[in-house]
C-alpha cells in the first residue's frame, strides 16, 4: 500500500477533511486551478507506472473471473484502457476551464441603508466519495471537489488496489507543491469496515457513491449522512395512441439497446390500448429483430399473437411476471404492459419507476405536456431516447452522478449539485430590536449589479 | 376529533398523498391561488368556534401547568391571540400573492436541431410537517405547500387537539369547493406512533419539524427522509481586537436579549486578547445591567476582575465549563471566551457552531471578508445582530423554517426551498446512438427566452 492512502481512523479522516474544509474555502480559484494542473502533469509523467499497477489489479481479477469469484464485467470496468487514460487527462483539464462555481452572488437585498443582505455560492463542505472498481474516477472527483471548493475522502475498492495506490501518491505529491491544504483530499484504502465513515455524520455532509445498485443500496441504508446518486434506474416508455410509427421503433430500440446496462435504458414498455395491435406489433418486431426478450402482459401477448407478427417471433414471446415491472434488468429485456391511456400510464410510473427518466412518444403536444407535467421524474421525456440523460450530452461537461434524489439536485448532476450558499449580512452596528411594528421599518430593495 | 382529520394508517395516508401528488402538479396556479382565497374566507367565517376550540386547549394546558407537567411557555405558544389570528389570516394571502414557484424555467439549451432540454422548476412532491403547540402553524404550511404545488400531511401535537380539528374542518370543508385534489391537504391526529409516518419514505419526500429542538432532534434519528429545519442555533459573536465599542455593546445585547428563547439569539461571546482588557469590561457591564449572566472562562474572567468594573458586577461574573460553549441556553445567560485571534475564532466556531448564523464585530473589511469566507454557517454577519436571521427580515415574505443543513436549503427557507427541477427533453424521434465520437455533435446552445 502507497503511503499517500491513509490507515488513520474512520473519525480522524473525517475531521481532518472537516478542519481542510475551512482552509479550502479561502483558498482562490486561481489556486485551486492550479492544483488540477499539477495533477493533470504529475499524472501524464507517470503513466507508465500507473498502468503498471493497473496491470497488476487486472491479472488478479483475471484469476478471480476464472475462478468464478467476479464478473467478467466488473473486471472489464477495472481496466485503465489508452481511451479512458486519455478522457481522464482531458478531463481534469475541462473541470479546471469551468467557471468558478464559487462565490457567485446569487441574490442581493438592501434590508435598511448600511445593511445589505447577499446569499453567495459556497462549497458544501466535506464529500465522501465510494466507489469500487473504475481507478479513473479518482482523478474526476478529485477535480470536480477541488474546483468546487470541497474537499474530499476517497475510499476506493479493493478491487483497484494497486491502481489506486499509485495514482493517490502521484495526486498526494502533486498537491504537496500546491496550495491546497494537505488534508484536502484523502485517499482511504484501509480494511475497516465502510460503515466507519458512514458514521460520521459530524463531519461528512454528502455521500456520492459510485457503483452498483447493491453499493448505493448499502451506503443509503447504512448512513445519516446525505447521499447523492441513485441506486435503480428503471426508465419507462409510453407509446400514446396517436405516436409516429417509425419514431417509435427507432427511440426504443435505441433506448433498450444503445447500452443495455446503463441506468438510462429503458426497462418498461407501456402501450396505449389502441395501439396494441397497430403500432406495438411493429415495435415487437423491430425489438425482437435486435434480440431483445419480450416479457408481456396478458392483453399485450393477446395482441401480438393475433397481429400479423411472423410465427417464430411469436414463439419468442414470453409471459411477464409481477416482479417484471420493478426490475431494472440491464439486458436486453424489456417488460410490456397495455394500459388504458395516460392517466393509467402516469398512474403505473409513479408506482414502479425509480423517478429516474421517463418517456412518452406521441404527436400530441397538449398529451406530451400533460405527461410532462404529471410524472414526476427527474427526466420527462417527449419523442427522444432516454439514453439522452447524461450529463455529458446535457452538456454539462462533466458529471458527479445522475441523482433520483427529491431534493437538492436531481438528474446528471454537475459541479451546481456540489455547491450550496450562505447569507451574508454586512452591517454597521444595526439590531434587530430597532425594527418592526411601529418602530423603523426594512427596505428589502434589490440591489442592482452587486459586489462586494 | 373532527371529521376532517383522518385515522387511516400511516401508510395509506402516505400513498394517498403521493397519489394526490400527481394530480396536484397539473393544476394551474390560478386554481392554487383559489384554494389559498376559500381557505382564509372559510376561516374569517369560523373565527368564533376556532377560537372556543382554542381555549378549550387553553384551559387544558394551564391544568397542566398548574400540575407542572407542562411549561408554561409552551402553554403561552398554544394561544391564538388576536394578532396571531390576523397575522395567520393575513399570512395566507400574502403567500397567495408570492409569484407563482411552479413550472419557470431555470435552463434551456438546444441539445440538437430540433431536441431542445429545459430545466424547470417543479413541487418537491409529498411534505410531512410535524409541530407541536402552535395551531396557526397548519394555516401557514397548508398555505405554502398549495401555492408550491407540493401536498402535505399535517400531523398536529396532542397539546393543540381542539384547536387543530376546528382549523383543520375549516380547511377541509374549504378545500372541498376548490380544484385541488381531496388528498392534498390530510391533517392527522391519531394516537399512532409518529415513527410509523416518519417510516414511510417510499412516499413522503421532505419532513419539516416544527417545534422545539427535542422534536427536530428525534425526528432527524428516527427517519430516512430528509428533514429541513435544525435543532439546536447556537451562535457566536467574535469581537475583533479593533471592533467599535458603541456597536459592539448594542449588537451583543440586542443579540442575546430582544428574544433569548430565538434560535438566532447569540450564545457564544468570543473576546480577541487584545480586546479583554479593553473592550470586553464595557460590552460586560452592559450585558450585566440587562440581566444577562456571564460564564467566563479564565482569561476573560481574570480581565474582567482586573478591570475597572465595579465590584457588585464582578461578583456577578460565573465560571464557565467545558459544555457551557455548546449549549443553547435560550434564555439570559451568555458564554465568554477569550481567543488568540481570527483564526482561533474560525477554529472555535467550527468546532462548536451549529452552523446557523455566526457574527463578527469588526472595523476591517479585510478581517470581515476572511471570517464570511471561512466560516461555514447560514448566515455570516458583519457588524450586525444575529437576530435578523429570519424569512420576514430578509424580505422573503413567509418561511417554512430555518435550515441547518448542507445541502438543499439553508438559512431562512421561503417557497424556493420546497421546490425542486426536472428535466425536460422535447425531441422529434431522435436516438443517443446517432451521436457521439465520429457521428453527429452536440450543438449544446443556449436558447434565448425559451418558451415551452
């Protein structure tokens, strides 16, 4: 293990990252800037060493891939390819070009003469960052917690020891030369329990997990601490009445098939009754053609039995279950259900989907906005895949996670969901006890172009 | 009990506002606006059996008291005075008159040709508040959740029983003429655990907490939904060593006596070294000749005792312990430490702040800007008492409480804290697969006075 992960405890981690905090605050943008560029040039002198210990995680996840004891998958997501090498240089850089989210005045109010009242943009405080397998995302959150004025833990999996050793020291080194406080970013690889950290609510303000269903599903559970991101991702489609045939065939397939594992494909199908034997045999067929399983309820297998599907696509039809509608299959498989129209297609969303990105496929603007409107996910969507949510095509530049949270921030998340405010008041010896009923009553006027 | 308050199980009260949610979110604001109109028409009309159920509460609790099992300020907070009647009645429509929060529009960007992504603000979803005493309370949140669009589970204190099934069949029954759906408003007073409302986060979104630091505190460890308000206010005034006398004394006094039991009272006096022998002596025979009690620690009380101030006083001064600068005395008593400087003031707020508002006494804007940046509280005060951190003060107009927390909303929260975003993607069949490296770009434009 490197010496730039720390053994610490659990609490001292937590409320050395809460003391840097205050430093980093007061740290400039210009500064921080040019912390990421003494990351990013530290990295790129030491790639070869980097990959090295990359190499080695990988040869230890081959024998645990043969010996049954890990998916192909997660071993596949462990490898720091040339691509994912060279998007995250370039990343680092791109974090560092963004505006400095810091310190933006985002309301002004003149209270009385000499008072004034300004709500600035301010870091969180402290993130908590888990992830498992992909070594790359250390130098993204590093970039994205420095620029915003965060600082951050990094407890990575075992899984990526040796590459995550190697990069927190060639990270720990390269802010060493900077002004970032020394505490700014930990690197925690220790054998303790991840429960620990998630204990320690005095200090940790957010949790961003990075990983599979079952490790956010963990973190969420086990902490009081607030946790960014999203455990399921069980997007719906609802093909109205009146949708574009080859809108339709095109936006699900591209939708169940463009990345089957990811959070934004779709897992639900939901048909309007009068479009079950028109439109829906003809989606079948296209969804079928591309290898997805269909899963159908009663009505949706009775149309497309008695449609003009040939016979051996409808041999391949298979019987949904219950469960069908709540699982976020990340295959290719897709559940199929009639409904009645779109009251019934809101009423089955808000019952089964993860709030993550739903969909609706019509020619109707007036449907479209009622749809919009009533479902109530962070990503409604009208004529367009859902594989679209993603910060990067929202053209955030970057993103910390797509959240399903109901507060704070939600969808692809960027640098604004790690930022939160304070008021400041500036004065010249007001007390309150000279205002109110029948005494000096308050201006509360907008200040126009403010600065402070 | 009153018919308008229901004893279904917690659960089905739960869905049934997340039902209720869903058909909330597409009624216009003209028609929220209505409702919040027949509310207070309604009430104005039943002002005399209201007021007969309060002083039933009333004659309640002063048994109570009288037994001394209740406090008799909790008793005083039951009552619906005269003015507290017109100020609830007034306050509905004041928030009637808030700018609708609903459906503006915070982002527009033309993904592609034709596939235009909007962010646009949207109702939170499903709010649980939880008070205690104060009966005007469930007009003043009804109000503001109907104008956020979000719909609400009231669930009153046994203490305010008469009061609260007379307001809340006043409600109902007003409620019942307007467009707003039957589930939106549900006020429950069953003798269930609250842990069993407070355990249903599959459909409540928000809990707001609104009462003494006990219940704040029990409800944050006892739910998994995020909880906006704060427990504990423990604030600090730092006297820098060049801070002016005459606003040093009149902000430390009005801050800690125009309402000692207001979480925004000062708590904590911080003296630099320089100023102990100086200025503290003054600011100190001010608090005395208010009746404030000193807990010194051993610097300042060894300067106090080596000042000129008059023996009576000095006989006055108590020694301060350990627990004494983390304890919100809500009442006239006042900590007093003596510390090396700024930094030792950041150090100590950090570490013993409940991050609700912080107050520095200064002549030097330099030294002020460096304490408003690194100290990390809601508010961060120049020259100012912390008794302006609140909603009406600010200018907000209303306030759903006053939040403690990192993320979401901190500070005075008005309606922009109950509201959230979502994402609306507007296509025409477009599909992820179609761009991306080597295939069509993003055009990522901004779209000047988007229009939905």
């Amino acid at each position: 293990m490197s010496s730039a992960t720390t053994s610490a405890a659990p609490a001292d981690i937590a409320r050395t990252a809460a003391i840097s905090s205050r430093t980093l605050k007061a740290v400039s943008g210009d500064d921080r800037n040019a912390a990421l560029t003494a990351i990013h040039e530290a990295l790129k002198r030491s790639k070869d060493v980097i990959l090295a210990a990359n190499q080695q995680d990988m040869e230890a996840a081959q024998k645990l891939v043969d010996a049954g004891k890990m998916r192909q998958s997660l071993a596949k997501r462990l490898f720091l390819s040339q691509s994912k090498w060279e998007s995250m240089l370039e990343g680092i850089l791109d974090v560092r070009d963004l505006e400095d989210p810091v310190g933006k005045i985002t309301l002004a109010r003149k209270i009385d003469d000499g008072l004034d009242l300004y709500r600035v943009t301010s870091p969180i405080g402290v993130l908590l960052v888990i992830f498992e397998a992909r070594p790359e995302v250390i130098a993204n959150i590093a970039s994205l917690a420095l620029k915003s004025g965060n600082t951050v833990i990094l407890k990575g999996g075992k899984e990526s020891a040796n590459s995550f050793a190697a990069i927190a020291q060639v990270v720990s080194d390269a802010l060493a030369t900077t002004n970032i406080p020394s505490g700014a970013v930990q690197l925690v690889q220790t054998r303790e329990d991840i429960n620990a950290l998630l204990d320690q609510d005095q200090y940790i303000d957010l949790v961003v997990p990075r990983g599979s269903n079952e490790l956010v599903r963990f973190i969420k559970d086990h902490t009081k601490i607030p946790v960014l991101g999203h455990a399921d991702g069980l997007c719906a489609i609802y093909v109205h009445e009146d949708a574009d045939e080859e809108k339709a065939k095109r936006v699900i397939v591209d939708a169940k098939t463009d990345y089957p594992a990811a959070c934004n494909a779709v897992e639900t199908l939901l048909v309007h009754q009068s479009a079950a034997t028109t439109l829906l045999p003809k989606i079948a067929a296209a969804l079928l053609q591309a290898g997805v399983s269909l899963r159908c309820d009663s009505l949706s297998k009775a149309a497309l039995q008695s449609s003009s599907l040939d016979s051996e696509m409808k041999a391949m039809l298979q019987d949904a279950v219950p469960e069908d509608y709540d699982t976020e299959f990340l295959e290719l498989t897709l559940a199929i259900k009639v409904v009645n129209g779109l009251d019934d297609a809101v009423l089955h969303i808000g019952e089964h989907s993860s709030g993550h990105t739903d969909c609706i496929l019509t020619e109707n603007k007036e449907v479209a906005e009622a749809f919009m409107t009533r479902v109530d996910s962070a990503g409604v969507y009208w004529n367009a895949s859902t594989r679209f949510a993603d910060g990067f095509r929202y053209g955030f530049g970057t993103e910390v996670g797509i959240s399903t949270n109901k507060i704070h921030a939600r969808g692809p998340v960027g640098l604004e969901g790690l930022m939160i405010y304070k008021y400041q008041l500036r004065g010249n010896g007001q007390v309150a006890g000279d205002y109110g009923s029948g005494k000096k009553p308050f201006l509360h006027e907008t200040i126009e172009n403010p600065q402070i």
